[in-house]
C-alpha cells in the first residue's frame, strides 16, 4: 500500500524549509513526497534539488493553481494507491498519515479522510481548531467545523462529515479514477468542497479523523492575495461547481441568492454578526 503525499508550492521555499522536515518524520505508513512547484521565483525548486533529493519535484513552467497542480502529479505518478493533497504550510505529527489510513481500512465504503487541523499559533496557550471537517449547507456554503474552538477531547473522534479541508485531503486512487481528480477550471478556493462534493455524489463517504493532527500557517501560502479576490474567487469557483453538477440555471439560482444575502448583510447586518450568522439563518 503505497502513498503519495503532494504539495503544491508556489514562492514558499520558507515554509517548505520549516515543514519538510516534519513530514519526513511520518512514521508507520510507506509513502513517497512530491512537490509540484508552480512556475516560483524564489529558487524553491533549486532548493529542493539540493537538499531533498528524495522528493519528487514537478517544476511547472506556469502557475497552475491549487486543483491542476495535483492533478499533474496524479497524472505523471498515476502508481500510487492514496494521495495526500496538501499545503506547503502545513506541519504534521508522526502518526498524522496512519491515523487517517486506518480509517479507511475501517470504514467501507469510504472516499476520503481529513485531520484535525490546528492553528499553529495558540491561544492563551491552548490548541485552536482552524477545521475538523466541513459543514456544507443546501446553498453549497462551506465552513469549518468547530473553526476557533479550544482543542478538547471531544474532537479527538472519528465521523462522517459533509467534506473535508484542501489544507489535507486523503483520498484513494480509486476514488480519484471515478470523479478525475480536481476540477480543472478552478484556479484556487472552493477546490476542496467541489471536490467532496463529487466524491459524495460517486456515491462514497468523507470521514474526520480527529486522532490525525496536523497544524496549519492559516493563510500563509495565500496572504497577498487580499480579502476581494479570494471571496470573488470562492463565489466563482462555487458558480463553476454548482454548474457542473446541476446545470446553468441552478447556480445562476444559488450565485443570486449569494449576492442578494451579501448586500442585504452588508447594509443591515455586518456591524452586529457575521456572514456565516446571517446566512445561517436563511
């Protein structure tokens, strides 16, 4: 049983410096490390030639975004039998990738499994919850589950959830032939709740396993990308999954609704709750 972990890297020879050795502590599993570097300017690849031998790099000649970097590496390492998809701004602990396999040796009928995703900076020195898997709604809004929250026991469990985060995915290869990897027309954002989605609609389960924990530079590998365009890029990219899955009229439907919630929060509501609150209730 052979794993692929793949990193997608663009201008973060930094945080691959501090979390690839971390992941080369992995224990209990076999597994192989591909990076798929997005056309960086800061010598990542140089880097890793010269210091990681034992990584598989892809250097791609433009950025590809987050989905169609990991899908050139299903496509060009196709033997493997689970892939990880993660960030390059991720650390992991030693049993963090055989925690989530036994999950799947445990549960049937099974498509993926995500960690226990901890911010990497505490709180009042405690462990903060960044996502224990995804709530997705009838309007296909996504969000983190328990997203802030203190680290308690009572997460450390393993259940079937609506998606899980991009920051970490496993999925079998099996599972990835059936629903062809990522969509290819999403560049960043959405990426990982169209894709659990799809693999919900192939007719298979997503688990958290709250015994897997990882811990996450939340938005380190995105920060100069600005408030606007990620939520422009996560309503597009929504437009783009709904579409597929259902047709024109019902994303038009869903991409409406979202814009008239938006203004009408904007207006009335963003000084007393948030989005989520507001939308929560719709």
């Amino acid at each position: 049983m052979k794993t692929l972990i793949v990193i997608v890297n663009h201008n973060g020879k930094n945080l691959l410096e501090k979390n690839l050795p971390y992941i080369l502590k992995t224990e209990g599993v076999h597994y192989d490390i591909c990076v798929v570097d997005n056309n960086s300017s800061d010598d990542s690849v140089a880097f890793l030639e010269e210091e990681y031998p034992q990584v598989k790099v892809i250097a791609s000649d433009e950025n590809l975004g987050y989905g169609r970097a990991h899908n050139l590496a299903l496509e060009q390492y196709p033997e493997y039998d689970y892939y990880v998809f993660m960030n390059n701004d991720i650390r992991v602990t030693p049993d963090w990738l055989i925690k989530m396999l036994e999950v799947f040796n445990k549960k049937d009928n099974i498509g993926a499994v995500g960690p226990k995703i901890l911010l990497s900076n505490k709180k009042d020195g405690r462990d903060v919850i960044n996502s224990a898997g995804m709530d997705i709604n009838n309007h296909y809004m996504a969000y983190d589950r328990y997203e802030g929250e203190y680290d308690e026991a009572q997460y450390s469990v393993t259940e079937k959830v609506d998606g899980i985060c991009g920051a970490v995915m496993l999925v079998s290869k099996e599972v990835l032939e059936k629903v062809k990897g990522f969509h290819p027309k999403m560049f960043l954002y959405y990426e990982d709740v169209d894709l659990s989605l799809r693999i919900r609609d192939a007719g298979y389960d997503i688990y958290y396993c709250g015994q897997s924990t990882v811990y996450h530079d939340h938005m380190a590998s995105t920060k100069n990308l600005g408030s606007f365009k990620r939520n422009w890029m996560n309503m597009r990219n929504r437009y783009t999954s709904i579409k597929g899955r259902f047709g024109f009229f019902v994303a038009m439907k869903e991409t409406l609704w979202y814009l008239f919630s938006w203004i009408r929060w904007k207006i009335f509501y963003s000084r007393k709750i948030t989005l989520k609150q507001y939308l929560d209730d719709k």
